[in-house]
C-alpha cells in the first residue's frame, strides 16, 4: 500500500504528470510495482475504486456551525470610539490654529 501511497504522491507533486500521456503513466506504475487492480483504478481515474483498493472509507463532514461557534457581528472597538470622541471635543480639525476657518467665506472677505 505505501508503494501506491508513495506514487500518488509523486504524481501529485510533479507537474509533468498531470498532461503525460497513458502509456507514460502505465509504465510508471509498473515500474513502481503496483498490481493491475490498483493500476486500473488510477489510470480509469476512478476515486472510489483506489479508496476501496486501499480499504479507506469515504469520509463525510458537514459544514453547519456549532451552535456555540455562531459568527457574531463585530464590536466596535472602544478605542476607536474614544479616539473619534476626543477629536470632535478638540474641534474640526479644518479651522486654522488661530480659531478662524481656512475656507474662503464671502462674508469674511473684505472689499477692495
């Protein structure tokens, strides 16, 4: 079984053999000494028939939370809430240093 194990996981991590051509794989098989069920199996592709070979179960999960792991919405950070509290007891910080606004007002202007 490691020998099948071992192959898979060869084919797996070499990119060559995802486009290589059935008599290539065959070979390679043969030269791992794997048996003609289990050769059958991977070159048909056929999952189910290498889980049965290498007597694995088909393992099954659902993807329901647990009812204590339901996502809860986030809190607001209260520093972040402190920090914003704290600039609008300072004032806008769009007035100049002096008090006065640096937008132009037509009412503030004076004529010429």
């Amino acid at each position: 079984m490691s020998s099948v194990i071992d192959f898979l996981e060869r084919m797996g991590s070499e990119a060559h053999w995802r486009d290589a051509p059935q008599d290539e794989i065959e070979l390679a098989l043969a030269d791992a000494g794997i048996d003609a069920p289990m050769c059958n199996a991977i070159l048909a592709g056929n999952i189910a028939d290498v889980h049965a070979l290498l007597g694995q179960q088909k393992l099954m999960g659902d993807q329901l939370p647990n009812p204590e792991e339901e996502p809860r919405p986030p809190q607001p950070d209260p520093g972040k809430e402190e920090e914003k509290e704290e600039e609008n007891a300072t004032g806008d910080e769009s007035k100049a240093p002096n008090g006065t606004s640096d937008s132009f007002s037509p009412s503030s202007s004076s004529s010429l």
